[in-house]
C-alpha cells in the first residue's frame, strides 16, 4: 500500500543502544537491518527520496510558500469576482437561465438538460444546479446566475485549501499548497469558473469528491466519494469519469480501500435522480460508435493547460493572434503576452528537464510507475492514465475531447506541477523549485490580467467566448464599445 506518511526511524541513536546489549549477533543484524532501512525509498510529494532523518526545512512550508499561496488564493478569488459583465452568454448559458427562470416562476422541474454534443439529452441534474443557485442568490439576471456560480467556485478554492490543511500530513502538505495556487490563477479555470454552463459546476464537487476519497477508509468517505462521483456525473460526465479512475487506481493500490458497501450505497443514491433520464437517453441516436482515429488533445492539454496556457481556444483563431501583441501602445502591439508565454516556458522547462534527467537516471519498479508511491502521486496517476484514457478512448468512439472537459482536473493538473518542482529539486521542495512555481503564478496572474483587459477592451470575441454580455447589452442600448470612448 502507498502511504506517503513514513515517519522516519532514528537510526543515528539505535547504535549505542546496540552496543550497550553487547550481543555481537545482535550487532550485526542491527547493522544489516539499518542498511536496509537507510535504503528504503519512499515517497514524498510523489517522488522518492531516502527515508532518513531529512532537515526540518524541507518539510515545512517556507515563507516564500505562504506569502506567495495567500496572494495567489487573494487574486483568484479576486478574478473570479470582478467585471461581472465580462461573462460568456450564449445558447447554452440562455438554455440554463432561461429553465432556471422558470422553475422559480413556478414552473415544472425539467425532467431533461440541453443536448449532449455526441446526442442524446443530458440528465435533469444538469438544469437542475442553476435552478438551486438561482433560489439561493435570488438571482434577476444572467450576470446574476453567473455570480452564483463564481461564488460557488471560490467556496471550492477555499474549501480546497481547508481540505489541504486539515487533511494532508504536514511532511506532505507544501505541493497541496501549490496545487491551489496554481488553479487559482490559472486562466483558463478562471474563464470557465465564470460561466453559467454545467461543467462550470463541478470544481465544488470535484473537492467534495477528493476529500471523500482521502477519508475512503471510513463509511462516510467511502459513501461521499461514490455519492459525489455519480450525482456531479449528471452535471457533466467527465465527473463520473474521474470517479471511476480515482476507484480503480486506489482498488489495484490496495483492494481495502475503500469500504464497498458505503461505496454502493452513495452510488445508488447519486443515481436515483438520474432515473428519468436512463429511458430517455436509451432511446435517443447519439454520435458513439463511429468510430475514429483517437484524438491526443488530453495528453497535449495536460503538458500545457497547467502552466497557464489555453486561452487561445477561448478567444479563437481570429483573437488569438491579436491577444498575443496586447497590449497595444500608441497603436502598435506590445507584444507583451507573447513574452510572458516564452517566460512561462522558460519556467516549465526548468521544472520539467531536470525531473525528465532524475526520471531516466534511476531505476524504478513498475509499480511507482503506474501507482505512485504517496497519495499525490497515485491521485495524478489516475487523473493521467485512467482520465486520460477514458476520454481518449471515448474520442476514438466517436465523443469529442474538449478543453472544458479538463476543468474536473484542474487541482489535479496543478498539483502535478507541483510534483514535478519536487521531483527536480531532488525529492523535497527546496528553493529552486518554490521559486519556480512562484514564478508561475506571478506569469499566470498577469496573463489573466492581460485576458481581461483584451476581452473587456474588445468585447466582441470572435471565438468561443464570443459577444460578452456587457457588449450584447451595449449594443441594445446602442452606445458606444469599450466604456468611456
């Protein structure tokens, strides 16, 4: 079993302990065991290290950790929260709206969602999440809507963290730490954590879901990790799908995980919302088995979306481009973005060359490669291989492989870069790699920053953002794009 959590033996005092016995047999297997010990590997932040006594500082978060955490979990919250205009509003954000409307008016429940992008409706559950948070925001408006829904992801930031340190063993805690800092400024989370769309939902779900899968031992956990698993699969399956990975990496780990009749219980009641739509779906065409080459867009998203890239699909091919020289100076691009995108890079670079040269240079079992050796590391693994496979196996049969499609995995992407800085460091963050990954999230911020500005400025995306709601409401009332001009 991988527990992550082997304490250290004191084996520097054991010696004169030993001696004192005065028994030569006993001396000499005292020093054969030692030699075992002192060689046994296990594993820190997801990476091997000697299980010898290490310095105190390599285990306790620096100052340069809680600083740079803090403001990144401020400015997360901060960009999740402002220009709440800037918001995405198009036919399946008016579907959302409009039912929630609706329902609150007094109107049926609707039994069914929009149309799934491969065929079929999706389940009820899907409208249903809006129409709670529209009752508990006593929302009016679509920005309304939408601010519920931001609201709603920075209580998942916040409660990750929480979960992070009332949960994660100190030894273990720092890349936990990192992993919120990452997400919290990462740009694309924080475009998609705006929307009113059901995938923009789940990253409460998803903490939810991972910290039942942290106490999976207990019958509660057991039961809220299925539970969550298979309720929020019926907000976007994508989250049933992570579910299903973080079971089976966590049974092949060790078969007594989890407690499998709390298991089955939280996925029979997940379930019993989803009834209406099993008969309903059943009968529907959808686009499965036409079956295709599979698409390698997850593992090409993986190596990329976390260090801060992605918005070149938000803003589109036309956009892009033109985002890349912003800001514009006295009329000329800038090319300030495009700066910032070599810089970040440059930082993933250094993370990632270093831990490629640790990777090759030792020999590991099997077993540390699929299943890690802690609890990070066999979390990252089911997200890289089991997620992973899934969807691209699902895009060889057929079902598309988008970039929202990577939101259930975010904290999981993030925290393996955090890894990552661990494993190049040597095993234990030190400061290179803190000032790495803090670097990241100074590039990240100001990208999200540059975002803004270009969306706000330009209005009318033509992309998949689009028209922002404040420059569709500006154009109804017929004054002039951007404020102020």
């Amino acid at each position: 079993m991988s527990s992550g959590h082997a304490a250290a033996l004191p084996v520097g005092r054991l010696p004169s302990m030993v001696r004192r016995i005065g028994n030569p047999v006993a001396t000499g297997a005292f020093q054969a065991l030692r030699g075992k010990v002192e060689k046994r590997l296990v594993s820190t932040a997801g990476t091997e290290v000697l299980s010898a006594p290490a310095p105190a500082r390599e285990f306790a978060s620096s100052r340069l950790t809680t600083w740079v955490v803090a403001a990144a979990l401020v400015a997360g919250v901060i960009f999740r929260l402002i220009l709440p205009g800037m918001i995405e509003y198009h036919s399946d954000e008016q579907f959302s709206f409009q039912h929630m409307v609706s329902v609150l008016a007094g109107g049926p429940w609707p039994p069914l969602g929009m149309t799934m992008s491969i065929g079929g409706p999706n389940p009820g559950m899907s409208v249903w999440i809006f129409v709670i948070l529209g009752w508990l925001g006593h929302v009016q408006s679509p920005v309304g809507l939408a601010e519920s829904v931001q609201v709603l992801n920075v209580v998942a930031l916040l409660a990750f963290v929480v979960f992070v340190v009332r949960a994660i063993p100190e030894r273990d805690r720092e890349p936990w730490l990192w992993a919120a800092a990452l997400w919290a400024v990462n740009p694309i989370e924080i475009i998609y954590e705006r929307k009113i769309w059901p995938p923009s939902t789940l990253p409460a779900f998803i903490v939810v879901m991972l910290a039942g899968w942290w106490y999976r031992r207990t019958w509660l956990g057991s039961f809220a990790f299925a539970f969550v698993s298979v309720l929020g699969g019926q907000i976007h399956p994508t989250c049933a799908f992570l579910g299903i990975s973080l079971g089976a990496w966590s049974v092949a780990d060790d078969r007594r995980s989890f407690r499998y009749g709390a298991l089955a219980a939280g996925a029979v009641v997940g379930f019993l919302p989803a009834l209406s739509w099993v008969a309903a779906y059943s009968s529907a065409p959808n686009s499965l088995h036409r079956f295709r080459l599979p698409s390698p867009n997850f593992y090409g998203r993986w190596f990329t979306t976390p260090f801060g890239y992605g918005p070149d699909h938000i803003l589109g091919p036309v956009e892009f481009p033109r985002f890349l020289g912003w800001p514009n100076v006295y009329g000329s691009p800038s090319w300030l973005v495009v700066v910032l995108y070599v810089a970040i890079l440059v930082a993933a670079l250094a993370l990632i060359v270093p831990a490629a040269r640790h990777l090759f240079a030792g020999r590991r079992p099997l077993r540390w490669y699929l299943l890690g050796g802690s609890p990070a590391g066999l979390a990252v693994r089911a997200a890289f291989i089991g997620f992973g496979v899934i969807l691209t196996v699902l895009s060889a049969a057929g079902g598309g492989l988008y970039p929202h499609y990577m939101i259930v995995i975010a904290p999981l992407m993030t925290l393996w870069v955090a890894l990552l800085a661990a494993f190049s460091d040597g095993g234990v963050l030190g400061d290179r790699g803190r000032h790495l990954l803090a670097t990241l999230c100074i590039l990240d911020a100001a990208v999200v920053v540059l975002l803004f500005s270009y969306i706000h400025t330009v209005g009318d995306i033509h992309g998949e953002f689009g028209p922002s709601w404040e420059f569709q409401q500006s154009r109804l009332a017929d004054t002039p794009w951007p404020p102020g001009t």
